[in-house]
C-alpha cells in the first residue's frame, strides 16, 4: 500500500467489509509503514494518511473502525482532529501517539475521550490491546446507532394521532384519560394504541416506554 494513498470507503472494491478498520493519522511514512504492517498482521484493515485534512475527507465507515492518530501533525494537529471529529464521528475511538511525553497534552486528550495516549517507540502488544479494545467500543456504538435508527424509522410511520397517543400511554396515563384529552372515544384511543404498537413492534408496553426514552419524546 502507497503510504500516501487516499481511499474511497463507498468505491475502493479492496476494502473488506467484514474486517474492522484501522484509521492511521500520521506524517512520518516509515511509521505508517510499519503501523500498516503491524495492523495487518492483526487482521484488520489499514487506511493510511499523512494529514488530518486526508482523513476528514473520507466517509465514516459502517463497520467498527478506530483512529490510530500521531499528535504532532502539520497544518491541523492531532488534538485539533479530535475536536473536529466530536461531533460526526461520535462513536470513533482514538488512540493517540506522540514521539515524545507531554503530560498537558496527553491530559487534554485523555479528557475529550481519547481511549489511549502512547509515546514513541510503544510496545506493540499495547497498540495492539487497545485497538482491540477500542473496536469493541466502535462496535457497541455502531449496534447502538443501528438499534436507534430502526426505532427512528419505526415512529416516523405512526400517524400524528398515534405519537400522541404513544407519549400519553408512555407518560401512564390511562385510556379512558387520554380520550377524554384529546376528546375521542376510548375505542379510538385503542385503536390507535393498537397501532402504534404494531407499528413499533413493541411487544409491551415496558418495550414502548424503552423505545419513547431511545427517542427522547417529550410526553409531557
């Protein structure tokens, strides 16, 4: 692999899908070199980059992935890469090294989440655990955004009456009470209940109320 190439995640055929990625940020070719090697051998997938603006330009992946990230970087540095990433790839874990200790830095980036903060040369069963541990981290996060999105999808089909009805039983409050609210008859009431059930595939009402809570609805 060039050590300067950039990938496509939606076009380049080579990629595996099945194998978790292992995003490199770093502008020292015989340490993307050898970080290629060594991420291989670990059976997971390198992607390569020398700058940070390289890797901001590349899709987030849909499979558990992490980002290997040298703090000492030209134009936009690594701390500054974490900050940017916060809020887009929320669920990606970094694992940041430097070529030398700086105790403020490593502070700073252990506080906005970083999962490690290695110095140069680090062993390589380190690099190695934590990047295992953090493509466990990416992938309950991926199960979770997934899980999310199916109950996002699932309320969006109910009707405005039945998201109403919804966050009334949600909220506890009795049929007869709603109807009396939202001035329907109880029949009514049940029927759209029914529906938003199925339409959930909420198989009781705790499993309604987890999916409300999921979604943030405001029932009140």
């Amino acid at each position: 692999m060039n050590a300067n190439n950039r990938f496509d995640l939606k076009h380049d055929t080579a990629l595996d899908n099945k194998r978790p990625i292992v995003f490199v940020v770093d502008d020292d070719v015989s340490v993307r070199e050898s970080l290629e090697l060594l991420i291989n051998f670990a059976e997971c997938q390198p992607i390569l980059f020398e700058s940070a603006q390289d890797f901001l330009s590349q899709p987030r992946p849909r499979v558990p992935s992490c980002l290997v990230l040298d703090i000492n970087l030209p134009g936009l540095n690594g701390l500054d890469l974490q900050t940017s990433i916060a809020n887009d790839r929320p669920g990606m874990p970094i694992i940041f090294i430097t070529g030398y200790g700086d105790i403020p830095r490593s502070v700073r980036a252990m506080k906005a989440g970083a999962v490690e903060f290695l110095t140069k040369p680090f062993d390589d069963t380190v690099l190695l655990k934590a990047i295992a541990d953090a493509h466990e981290s990416s992938r309950v996060a991926l199960e979770r955004e997934e899980c999310l999105r199916s109950v996002r999808d699932k309320y969006a089909s109910l009707t405005p009456r039945e998201q109403e009805v919804m966050a009334m039983v949600v909220a506890g409050l009795m049929n007869k009470v709603i109807a009396a609210d939202l001035d329907i008859s109880e029949i009514t009431v049940k029927a759209h209940r029914g529906k938003a059930m199925r339409k959930m595939k909420a198989r009781s009402l705790a499993d309604l109320v987890r999916m409300a809570e999921q979604l943030s609805v405001e029932l009140n």
